[in-house]
C-alpha cells in the first residue's frame, strides 16, 4: 500500500540505518490552541512538530537563540520549548530580541521560547504558514490524538519525512538502500509493515503527486508562457533579419576598412542583448500586472494563506538569464548573415535578387512558427478557460448561499472524543433552536477545502497484489448534513441520532464509489472494512450524490461519510441553513459556542457565499484573466509579426508594383496578390499549429485534475480567429501596396 507518510519508529530506525542521506528529517502539522501570555484568548494557529535535526538538514540557520536538543524530541514529553516563527515574534511580541527564556502558551500548556525562525524560512509547505515549531516528543503532550502510543505504534503513520541526499549519492542508489531497509522493517514487524515500501522521490515528484491542481496550472502556465516566448523570439528573428539587407553596406564599409567579422558579430550580438534588456524590463512591468491579478485571490481560512506573490530576487534573475540567452540564441543567427557579405556586390549595389529572397523565405519561416504557436496558444487558453467557466457555472453540488459557518475545536480545550462529540450534540441543539434557522449540522471537513481521508477495503473486492486498500475522502457528519447542504440521497436513508457508538458501524457512500466496486448492483447492505487500529467492518445504508471534494475541475472522487458520534472528531463545522441575511448569523454562531465553552477556539466563521467565493469564484476569475490575457499576448505579437513580414515584402517589391499599376493592375488585383503571398506562411502555420494542438491537447486531458478534453468545437473557434486576425494583418500593408503612385514608384531607387 503506498503512503506518504511514516510512523516515528519506522523513521528512527531508517534515520540510523540509512548512509545514503547526510540527513533525515521528520515533521507533521496540526492546529493548536495559541496565547501569548497566561489568561489570554486562544488562538489556532498552526504548529509543525519537528525532529531535533529539522532545521540543520534543511539548512536554516535561527535568527534568535537554538534549535532543539537530541533528548527534547524523544517520546518522554521533556521538551516543553517551541522555536517561533518571525511572523509571530513579530506581531506577537513585537520582534523582542529579549523574548528568549520567556513562555508562551500552547494547548493550555507553559512553552519556554528558545529561538526565532529567520524571516526568509516559509516552512515546507506553500499553503501553511507555521506559526511555531515543536518537538516531536511533545505531541501526544499537546494534541488530543486518538492513539497515545502515537511515537511508538508502527501502525501509527502520521509523520512525513524528508532527507539530503549525500554529495556523490544517486537516487538509484539511495532507492536501493531503502528497498532493503524497507524489507527489513517487513520482516521485523509483519503485523503493521506487510506491504509498507519505502520509495524515494525528488522534491518535484513529491510536490507533483500531491499537489495535482498546482502541478496541472504550472504544465499550462509555463506551456502559455513558453508559446509567447517563442512567438517574441520569432518575431525579434524578424525584425533583426529585415535590417539585415538595410546594413549590408555598412558591414561591407567596415569589413573594407580593416573591421574582423568578429568584431562585427560582437557589436550587433550587443545590439540584440539592448533590444532583450529592454523587452525583460518591458515584461517585469507586465509580470507586475499578473502578480497584482495573483494578489486578488483570496483564501477562505483564517490559518491557511496563500504564498507570497512577489517579484523577487530569484524572478528578477532568472528573467534577465532568459533574456540573455533568447537574445544570443535568437540575435546570433542574423548577426552571422549579417557579417556574411561579399565586399565587390555590397559596396556597388543594394540588396536585391537571390538574397533578398532567402531572407524573405526566412522571415516566411519564422511567420509560419509564430502562428503555429499563437494557435497553440489560443488552444491551450480557451481550454482553460473553457474548465474554469464549466465550473464556475456548474456549480460544487452542494449549497452555497443562506448558510452560515464557523469552526470549533473541542480538541484544544483537552476534549476527549467522546466529551467532544456530546459538546458538539450541545452546540447543534442550540443552534437549531435559534430564531432564523432552517437547519443546523455538523461536518468534520468543509467540501473543497477538508483534506481528511480514510484508506477502506470493500468486502468481497480483489485489488492489485501489494495494494491493502484504497484512499478515500472521509467526513464525519451529523444526521441532516445531506438536507442543510442539498446533497440529494439516491438510495437508502441518512444518518439516525441512534447511529451511535453502542450501535453497528454504519456508512453513506457516493454513488462514484458505489459504481466503482458494485456497478450496477445495490450497494445498501454492502460493508467496507476500515484499514486502522482495530478497523470495523461499516455496514452502507445510504447512497448520495457525488459532489466536489478537492477542487474545480477535479474528476469524479469516490467518497465515505461516517455518524461523528461514531467516528467522534475534536474538531467540526457547524453549518446553519437560515432564512434571510446568512452573514446576520455568522456571530450569533460564534457566540453561541463561546457561551458553551469559552475555552473551545473558534475560527473561520463566514458565510458559505464568502467561503465558496474565496475558494473558487475569485480563483476562477483570476486564472481566466490571466491565461486570457497571455493568449491575447501572443495572438497581438503574430499580427505584428505578419504585418511586418507583409510590410517588408511589398517595402521590396515598389518598383514591380508600381509597374504592374502602370501597365493596368486594378486595385484588387493587387490587393490579392500581397494577399496571397502574406498568407501563405500563415496557412502554414496554421496547418503546423493544428497539429501541435491536438498533441497539446492529449498531454493536457492526462494532467491529474482535469477530466475534461478538448472539445473540437474549440477549434472552431481559434482556427477563424486565427485566420481572421492574419488576414487583417496582412490587409493594412496590402491596401497601402495598391495605393501605390506607379510614377513615384518608378523614380524610387
């Protein structure tokens, strides 16, 4: 069965047997209560449980004081002292260099303070933000956690762990080594290990499996961002190509009077590379633009953020490297043909004849490449757009307006499960008794934002050797959630108030994953078994509709609900269906619970319009403008680039026109034949970017999140806007080549 995750045991003992790592470290995150001094309000606020060597494999050196101690991440609880973040000693404690020795309280309990974080460590992952760092050993000190032997049961996997890899050490070589310790830990404990291997991965191909939504918008952002580059390499090739016969005498003139072609190719390189600071510091000012559409998303969580957008140093590097390498790659080529002159022909006449049209052919070529590109372009964005509308308008499945929501965590107040469940029956009784409300009820994890899974075996199912079960979204709900989010139930009944701990285990599926392992059998009577500690077999009684879980556009998730008084969390959503303004309601509900327990954190209280605008209607809108405007970005460089192909050719072909005016030539005559000509690159391209297309497009439908493909409708639209734009393109220079005065045509050069 593959996890991303270990127990502590299974970690310590890979720590000190692996010699493929200079260091191995462990972590995982969980909310805490926070207060900065004795007496105060708790906040929660997220703390990263760390191993003693976190910070020193990762390379983070404190700003303030030390990092923890060997024996303070051990299962005896003796380290009760917490690094901060700079964000929290900051705003908490005023950035104090004298805080250190001083206690901050965490779940009730005293901290000593024995560092501070530099500003510039964000943590390890780009959603969270710590607020402090803790040892490992004190977690079942702090956390209310269902097992208490959490830091010595192998069967407990909850830790996610990270290593460096040693100087001259592969990642073969390192996969190998822990093949072997992993058959090892099978041997040694076949109860809880059977099936466990140990798999290492890149940091990229971590991020990229567990993070299919970012991995997806990063393969289009960067396929967008790479077909306006190429489109503006392509028509900067141009521009330099069509000076090229304009200073073939003066390349001659130099070469004459003693210049080396080296020199030459130095100077018009060094030309190339002004052109190419000039377009960086041109798209600095449009990448300022898109981070300011990237700073309007908003984020639906008062401990959750999204990371900084910011142009910083390693932006600004990294777009001065590209701007110098695109200017040599792209400005060396014309600078050779530049230099390449014979001295007698130049000195004596203009450029003309075979020349002139290798490098009309050339400049053919490179209009064909930018409008394959820009349909590239168009494709991959309208795509996108396409998916975010479809969501946007399809809605998640459950209701979004006239409720009202906030979270509370029993957990932090030192609830068990079981105090935490009748504290919760307490807070849904009263707020199904307030004035206003339609419905109330209970969830253990908000729809698109919950990420709480439960590996399951379905009885009487084979799965593939070496897999123990199948991951799952997993909520704990309460009797009416189903009614309060208008989640239609398609078969059996919904959850009971006797659907208790005394009673039999009992579940609701979705009917994604009731197909998926009955097909067209009735799922109702079926049971899945639990994969944990003393996993139950659940009977199913019901069957809803599937919803979104995770995040727009996702494919269809197979879900599991349990009764939360049978499967009790510390932690809930209490939901309010009411009549009229739902954001009149969001502070009754927070007082509500306050009145119960003031000890009990409560955070994130909104309105379900707020929530599902936060999570999906301002993301959506924002990636619409953006992929839309790198779109419009590349369609307005290939007119330039057509217009000026265009504008060259006739520029070269006055006197011939102006002889075929004289002769007879009609104004549409030759406003076709500069037509056919211009168009003739661009039904090349046009015909090259079909076909990069489709390719685009089926490497697009296998991105992890999007079940959607390319519709061919969608080249109904792109292909016409494509030929359309090309054609006004080449029609500006086309009217102006018929409005040619043949006699002053005939006196030029």
């Amino acid at each position: 069965m593959y996890q991303n995750t270990a127990s502590y045991p299974d970690y310590l003992d890979i720590r000190d047997r692996a010699r493929s790592f200079d260091g191995l470290l462990a972590f995982t995150y969980e909310t805490v209560g926070v207060a900065s001094r004795t007496g105060d309000t708790p906040r929660v606020r997220f703390a990263t449980f760390v191993s003693h060597n976190f910070f020193s494999v990762l390379g983070v050196d404190l700003q303030l004081g030390r990092t923890f101690l060997p024996h303070e991440d051990g299962a005896g609880g003796r380290g009760a002292v917490v690094v901060l973040s700079d964000a929290v000693w900051r705003g908490e404690f005023a950035a104090d260099p004298s805080v250190l020795g001083r206690t901050v309280r965490v779940a009730g309990r005293d901290f000593a303070i024995v560092g501070v974080a530099p500003a510039s460590f964000t943590g390890l992952h780009p959603y969270i933000r710590e607020s402090l760092f803790l040892p490992i050993g004190m977690l079942p000190h702090t956390i209310d956690l269902r097992r208490r032997d959490a830091l010595t049961a192998r069967d407990v996997r909850m830790f996610t762990v990270k290593g460096r890899l040693g100087r001259d050490v592969a990642l073969t070589g390192a996969q190998a080594e822990l093949a072997t310790i992993g058959r090892d830990l099978q041997r040694a404990y076949p109860e809880t290990n059977t099936n466990i291997a140990l798999i290492a991965q890149t940091e990229f191909d971590y991020k990229y499996e567990t993070r299919p939504l970012d991995s997806a918008l990063i393969v289009i952002l960067t396929i967008l961002s790479m077909a306006v580059l190429g489109v503006a390499c392509a028509n900067v090739a141009g521009l330099l190509a069509s000076r090229a016969p304009v200073r073939a005498r003066e390349m001659a003139l130099r070469l004459a009077i003693g210049a080396n072609r080296a020199r030459l190719v130095r100077q018009l390189v060094t030309e190339s590379l002004g052109i190419a600071i000039g377009g960086a510091v041109g798209g600095l000012a449009v990448a300022h633009v898109g981070i300011g559409l990237l700073r309007q998303i908003q984020f639906p969580s008062e401990i959750i953020g999204l990371p900084a957008f910011e142009l910083d140093r390693r932006t600004l590097m990294f777009s001065l490297a590209v701007a110098l390498t695109t200017a040599l790659l792209v400005g060396l080529g014309p600078a050779l043909q530049t230099t390449r002159v014979d001295l007698a022909t130049s000195l004596k006449t203009t450029d003309r004849g075979n020349a002139a049209g290798h490098r009309l052919t050339g400049r053919a070529v490179l209009v064909a490449a930018q409008v394959a590109l820009s349909l590239v372009l168009l494709t991959v964005a309208v795509f996108s757009i396409q998916v975010f509308r479809r969501e946007l308008t399809a809605g998640p499945g459950f209701r979004t307006t006239r409720i009202a929501k906030v979270t509370a965590d029993a957990g932090q107040a030192r609830y068990s499960d079981a105090e935490a469940a009748r504290f919760f029956t307490r807070v849904l009784q009263e707020a199904r008794a307030s004035a206003g409300v339609r419905s109330a009820s209970l969830t253990s994890a908000m729809p698109m934002f919950g990420f709480q899974f439960a590996a399951v075996l379905p009885e009487g199912q084979v799965l593939p050797k070496g897999q123990a079960g199948v991951p799952v979204w997993a909520t704990s709900i309460d009797d009416r959630y189903f009614d309060t989010m208008d989640i239609p139930l398609l078969a059996g009944r919904a959850f009971e108030s006797t659907d208790d701990g005394d009673s039999t285990p009992v579940a609701i599926v979705n009917d994604t994953l009731a197909r998926h392992y009955w097909l067209d059998k009735d799922p109702l009577g079926k049971r899945v078994r639990l994969l944990e500690p003393h996993g139950a077999l659940v009977d199913i009684v019901g069957v809803v509709k599937t919803t979104t879980h995770g995040y727009p556009g996702e494919l269809p998730q197979e879900a599991i609900y349990f009764p939360y008084r049978q499967r009790p969390r510390g932690q809930m959503v209490l939901l309010a269906h009411v009549d009229g303004d739902d954001a009149a309601f969001v502070q009754p509900l927070r007082d509500l619970v306050r009145r119960l327990d003031a000890d009990v954190p409560v955070f994130d209280a909104q309105t379900m319009e707020a929530f599902y605008g936060a999570r999906v209607t301002s993301f959506g809108n924002v990636m619409i403008r953006l992929i839309g405007g790198m779109g419009l970005m590349g369609m307005l460089l290939t007119m330039v680039g057509l217009y000026g192909l265009v504008s060259y050719t006739v520029s070269r072909r006055t006197r011939e026109i102006g002889i075929r005016i004289a002769i007879g030539a009609t104004y549409a005559r030759i406003v076709r034949m500069v037509l056919r000509q211009g168009m003739a690159p661009a039904w090349a391209g046009v015909a090259a970017g079909l076909a990069l297309s489709v390719a685009t497009a089926r490497f697009m439908t296998r991105l992890a999140p999007f079940g959607h493909h390319v519709d061919v409708r969608t080249y109904y639209v792109v292909v016409p806007v494509i030929v359309i734009v090309t054609l006004l393109s080449a029609f500006v220079p086309a009217r102006r080549a018929a409005n040619v005065n043949p006699t002053v045509a005939l006196r030029c050069e």
